[in-house]
C-alpha cells in the first residue's frame, strides 16, 4: 500500500514478481551491477531514508484541496485543472516504490458511498461544462477490480461528461498476472469510455516478458498506453539508459509523455539528481538522432501548484538559502480558483504582473553532493 501506518515510516514492500525477478537479475548480471541497482534502488529501503533536510516535505504539494457537494467533503478527488479530475478508490500497491509521491500518505480506500458521491459532483451541472477527463490513480487502481469496476459504473451513471479515463498503474510491471480476463472483462462492460494507462517504467530491465505480454492484452483492449517516471540518481540519470528506455517504450507502443525531476518529498534526497542535470539529460535525448523524436517526452517538474514544462526562459530566479529556483507557469490565479473555489495559494507562489503564478521549488543535489548508499548485494527474501 502506498503511505504507511506509523508517522514518518514508509515500509519496504516488495510484490514476489518482483522479488524473483531481482533474483534473477542478480544471477545473469551480479549482484552489483548497474541492472540490479536499478531495481534495488527503486524497491529496497535505504538508511539514507532517515536523513530528512528541513525544507522537504510530506507531500508532493502541501495545500490541501478540499471539495464540498451537497453538504459534506467529497473525499479521495483532488483537482488542480479545468478538464481533468482525478479520483483514488484505494493507496494500496502491489510493491512500495522508494521515490513515491504518494508514499507517505495515510493509507485510504474510499467506500462505495464516497465513490456514489464523488462521481455526482464530477456530473454536476457546474462542473460538467468544464471536466471530460477523469485520471483514477492511487495507489495502484488495477489492486482492486471491484473497487474499479464500481468507479466506472458511478461514472457511467453520474457523470455522462466524462470520455476519456486515464488509469495510473505500476502493476503491469509489479505484478503482470493482474492484466487477465476478468480485468479487460470489466474494460469492455463500459465501452464508451476512452481508456488511456498510464505506466511508469524507470529502466530497460523492467521490459521482462511477462510484462510485455500484459501490455499487449491491453492494447488488445483497445487501451492506450502511456509512460511518465521520475528521473532517478543511480537508476537512469545517464544518456545511454534513457536512450534504451525510450525505445523500448516505442517498440511496444507506448508513448513517452513525462520525463519527471524527483520530487523533493521527505528523506528521498539521495533519488534527485540537480535539475541542471536533469535539463542536460532532457536536451541531449530531445536533439540526438539515437531513437525516434516520437519517442521523446517532456521535461517537467510537479510543483505546488501542478506539472510545470521545463524549457528556456522558466527559471526565473535562484535562492541559494534553500537551494530553491522560481519557476515560472501557464497557471493563472483567477483561472484555478474559478475551477477549484477553496484552493489556497501556497507560501511558494509569487504572482507576476500578468497574473499568472510563479513558484519556488526545492532543487535537488548537485552529482558530488550526495554520496549513494543503496545495499546492492542484498536480495530481498523470496
């Protein structure tokens, strides 16, 4: 499950796909390898964990948002854009990864009352002009398929607004057996929807046949796939890697949509690399001629207030007291308050002349500055 249920601890918890496969890549490549840290450095629990620096922080952003229909808080949605929602039925995972935004959240599963009501006030007149995207995320949506099953059926009934469905998902490559019959049984009880999944594979390895054959039962479904992952120290913070992800990504057909800087989420500092590094990496994939420019994603930082492109011309400032940089937006003030009426305006946000929102965001380490500690050689138990 994503979050924990003790403060400030995240427990390592690794799915038995998983752990037989880092097994096996300890046999054919050893156990320290490049292939194998990439996977141990994503699932095992790491002492450097505890080293929490001020200015990190629990969540991925702190201003909660909070949404009231027919009289009381509609519960497991959040929403920061005009036409897309999201919505969590459950925090529950197949494996704990060690970078995860989520991670230390309380552990929810929305019940199917919370579900009824969440989808009405996604179909409400106010709203139904405006949202045509619903994005169910977790948590891991595919853990659960009545859980599923349920929130398309509440959305089918209560928000015929809605065409697209994206679905976050980590399962295809945690957990492959999942993608079965009796889950594209309930895809196709609710065929009006455009389905998109998204994944979120980090490194070429990742690509073991059992998961490849999972997406292509679901692209047999008729559902879109696409990848957006965080740019991880030690996992695929180098040309070559991102070179042979990004194929690999086009020869199963999924698009690259997201390269992720690391957020800078409590004790998950030595996972970041610089943004510097991370807008080197971006642009020397974006103009190399090594894969298809169809294949080639966007740079983006998730900030306090939503997904902020990285490009020329957005870093406005730099505050060398935290190691922050302004980041400029398209977000504008008035726009997202219209959308979402109790969104507070986090203390990171400087308003520009034009009304469009700017905010500090936390950099990550320079290469030199944080030492990796990850336990290479131990395997977890089978």
């Amino acid at each position: 499950m994503a979050g924990s249920k003790r403060e400030n601890e995240f427990p390592e918890l690794i799915s038995p796909f998983l752990k037989a496969k880092i097994s096996e890549t300890q046999e054919r490549y050893g156990a320290e390898s490049r292939q194998v840290l990439a996977l141990t450095r994503q699932y095992l629990k790491d002492p450097l964990e505890k080293v929490i620096r001020p200015t990190e922080r629990r969540r991925h952003y702190e201003s909660e948002v909070i949404l009231e229909f027919e009289g009381r808080p509609v519960v497991g949605v959040e929403r920061l854009y005009k036409r897309t929602i999201l919505i969590e039925p459950t925090t529950v995972c197949a494996a704990h990864c060690r970078w995860c935004l989520r991670g230390q959240y309380a552990v929810k599963t929305m019940t199917a009352e919370d579900i009824t009501h969440a989808t009405r006030y996604i179909g409400s007149e106010s709203r139904r002009d405006e949202i045509d995207e619903v994005l169910i995320t977790g948590g891991d949506p595919l853990m659960s398929m009545p859980l599923l099953a349920l929130t398309l059926s509440e959305l089918q009934r209560n928000a015929s607004n809605v065409r697209t469905v994206r679905i976050g998902s980590r399962v295809i490559f945690q957990d492959p057996r999942r993608i079965n019959a009796d889950l594209m049984a309930i895809f196709a009880r609710y065929p009006d929807f455009r389905y998109e999944v998204g994944v979120n594979v980090n490194h070429p390895i990742e690509f073991w046949p059992e998961c490849t054959e999972a997406i292509a039962r679901l692209q047999d479904g008729g559902i879109r796939m696409y990848n957006q992952h965080p740019l991880l120290r030690g996992v695929n913070d180098d040309f070559e890697t991102l070179v042979e992800l990004y194929s690999l990504l086009r020869d199963h057909r999924i698009e690259a949509h997201y390269l992720f800087h690391a957020i800078p989420l409590r004790g998950m500092s030595h996972h970041r690399t610089s943004l510097r590094r991370g807008a080197e990496l971006a642009a020397a994939i974006s103009s190399c001629g090594e894969f298809s420019g169809r294949s080639k994603p966007k740079y983006a930082v998730l900030s306090d207030i939503g997904k902020i492109v990285i490009y020329d011309g957005v870093i406005r400032d730099s505050r060398l007291s935290d190691n922050a940089l302004l980041l400029r937006s398209g977000f504008k003030l008035e726009d997202r308050q219209r959308w979402v009426p109790s969104w507070k305006i986090p203390e990171s946000v400087v308003i520009d002349n034009q009304g469009y929102m700017n905010t500090w965001y936390l950099d990550g380490p320079e290469d030199d500055a944080v030492t990796l500690h990850q336990p290479r050689a131990r395997i977890p138990a089978a």
